[in-house]
C-alpha cells in the first residue's frame, strides 16, 4: 500500500506561494495582536502615575488597576483554551483584536476607578484571547522549522511596543495628558 504525503517539498509552486502570502498576513495579524497585548500591559504602566493623579487614586487603588487585568487574563486562558479547538487562529486574533482594541479606546473616556477596573477586567480577558490566537497560528501555520523565527518576530513587536510605551507614552502625556497618549496610541497604529 503506498501512503501519499503532502508536505512542503511536494506541493506545487503556487501552492507554495498561496501558502507563504497567508503566512505573512497572518505574521502580520500576530505582530498587530501582539503590540496591543503589550500595549495593554505596558502603557497603562508607563502612565499609571498620571493616571492616579486625574482619578485621585490611591496607592493601592492605582496597583490594582495596573495588575487587575492578569486576573481575567488567566480566566480567558482557561477559557478560551478549549473554545480555540473550534476556531481559526485568525478568529481568535480577530476577537482578541476586537476585544482589547475597544476595551482600550474606551480606557480614554473613563471617569471613575470602577470604570477604569472594570474595563482593564475586559481587557484581560480579550488579551488571553490574542496569546492562544498567536500560540494556535504559531503551531498551525508554520512548520517547525520556522517557529523560532516566527516566535522571534512576534516577541520583537512585543519588545518594540514596551518601549515606544515608555519612550513615547510618557513625553506625549506630560505634553498633553494620559487621555491624549491613549487615543494616539489606540489609533496610530
């Protein structure tokens, strides 16, 4: 009996071009996700103590504000774990996207700590959603051979969105204000 294989090496041309441009859209898609992931994390930081001034937040108000997000964080993970078995990598990122996208825009608009706390609980669990998403594309979409460079790349947008986060994210506020540098943030990407 003979087995047939299709692998790399085997299928055509322009299959094999159709397949690298889906790749690079969905590399593009990850390295999206994943500078709001980092934004979600890191800018809230880079500006928490402007932040705390505006919203009259105390010490430990304005930490639970920043570390909040890792409780619903962990609970996406639970969650959408078992729900990705279902969904596309791109879906997920997508959902992800929409999810900690508007949860930060609407950050701009926040008046009071319940609003501030209450969204950065959205926002975490949205930002589980883009990491399953890029962890599901990561061992789907790329044969081991490349998912170190793949990973390689998704963790160097990571890396550049902390430090555009500090190096821009906090001029920009002094200049302005923190709500300013979150718009800017959210819709200059």
């Amino acid at each position: 009996m003979t087995v047939l294989t299709t692998n790399w090496t085997t299928i055509s041309e322009s299959d094999r071009r159709r397949i690298a441009r889906w790749q690079k859209g969905m590399l593009a898609l990850a390295v999206l996700c994943e500078i709001f992931l980092a934004a979600d994390w890191y800018a809230f930081a880079a500006v928490l103590p402007f932040v705390s001034e505006s919203l009259k937040l105390e010490a430990a108000e304005a930490g639970l504000a920043q570390g909040i997000f890792a409780l619903t964080y962990g609970i996406g993970m639970v969650v959408w774990s078992p729900v990705s078995r279902s969904m596309t990598a791109r879906n997920l990122l997508l959902i992800g996207l929409a999810g900690t996208g508007l949860g930060m825009v609407l950050q701009v608009f926040v008046q009071s700590y319940v609003q501030l706390i209450l969204l950065r609980l959205v926002i975490g669990f949205f930002d589980a959603a883009i990491f399953i998403g890029n962890m599901k594309l990561i061992f789907g979409w790329f044969p081991q051979s490349r998912r170190g460079s793949v990973v390689g790349i998704i963790l160097a947008a990571y890396s550049l969105a902390i430090t555009l986060d500090f190096a821009l994210g906090i001029p920009l506020t002094i200049a302005t204000s923190w709500r300013t540098f979150f718009a800017v943030w959210r819709w200059g990407r």
